[in-house]
C-alpha cells in the first residue's frame, strides 16, 4: 500500500469516532460503484465470520440459499447456525421474508 492511501485510511478511521455516518455513507458509496469490491469485502467479513451467511446475503442484494449456492460453486465454506441472538433473530427474519414470497 502506498503511503498516500495509508494515511487516507488512517485519518478515516479517526473520522470514523466522530462522524460514523459520513464516514459509512461515503464507503457504501464507493461499494455500489465497484461491485467486485463490495463482492470481496462481504465474502471476506463472512470468512473472517464477522457477518452471517443471512447478512452477506443481505448486504450483496440476494437470499441466504441463492448465496449458499453460488458460494458452493465457489468453493466458499458455508457457515450453519447462528452465532449469537443476533444473528439468530436475523435468520428468523429472512425465513419470514422467504415465506412470505412463496405462494
């Protein structure tokens, strides 16, 4: 990493503590313009299980079972279960969207 990104990343994380809503907006706004990207930073905070297979499947606009899939044909490991109530309850969610779709 070059020093000029370094330092770019180092005073985000500062504005980070005061101002997380611009800070958030701004990166959200960068991960809609590069889809490779976004694609890399949702697996990667699955991988690292800081997010759900419920909540990758969310922040990439699908479904936990259409994820699971195309992980498969990835070769991605999918998680099972629920990490914490958080998760569990997002879960809950998602099948209630699910079952609310089906006829």
């Amino acid at each position: 990493m070059s020093v000029a990104a370094r330092w770019l990343l180092d005073e985000m994380a500062k504005l980070w503590e005061v101002h997380p809503e611009r800070i958030s907006k701004i990166l959200l706004t960068a991960l809609k313009s590069d889809p490779d990207l976004h694609w890399a930073i949702v697996v990667g905070a699955y991988l690292d299980e800081h997010i759900s297979l419920a909540k990758a499947a969310e922040l990439l606009g699908t479904d936990q079972w259409s994820l699971a899939e195309e992980f498969q044909q990835r070769g991605i490991p999918i998680r099972r279960g629920s990490a914490d109530i958080e998760e569990a309850r997002a879960e809950v969610a998602a099948w209630k969207r699910r079952a609310a779709k089906t006829p």
